[in-house]
C-alpha cells in the first residue's frame, strides 16, 4: 500500500481471492515488516532487557 496503510485482515482475504495468494501470505507480510519498524524503533531499548531464561 505504498508504506501508508497496513494490510488489514479484510484487504488479505481480498487479495487472496483476487491474486490467489493464500491470505496469510499478506498477513505475514505486513506482520515481518511491523517488526522491522519496531526493531528500528527500540532496538536500543530492547537491547537492555534481561532475559528470564538462559540460552
């Protein structure tokens, strides 16, 4: 949508029947690029939080 407005459940499922794409494929979509934004947003932040269990 240009990087104006998300893909919203309704504009998956539209896309879906139209493209025959399956629907999750758009959701997933927007989903991966939320998380960038929010990465780059508080990554800084993020990186200070202590984790409760050991890796």
């Amino acid at each position: 949508m240009r990087g104006k407005r998300a893909i919203t459940t309704d504009t998956a499922l539209r896309l879906s029947k139209a493209l025959g794409v399956d629907d999750r494929f758009w959701i997933n979509i927007q989903t991966d690029f939320d998380l960038e934004v929010e990465l780059a947003r508080r990554g800084d932040e993020l990186a200070k939080v202590i984790p409760l269990v050991a890796n």
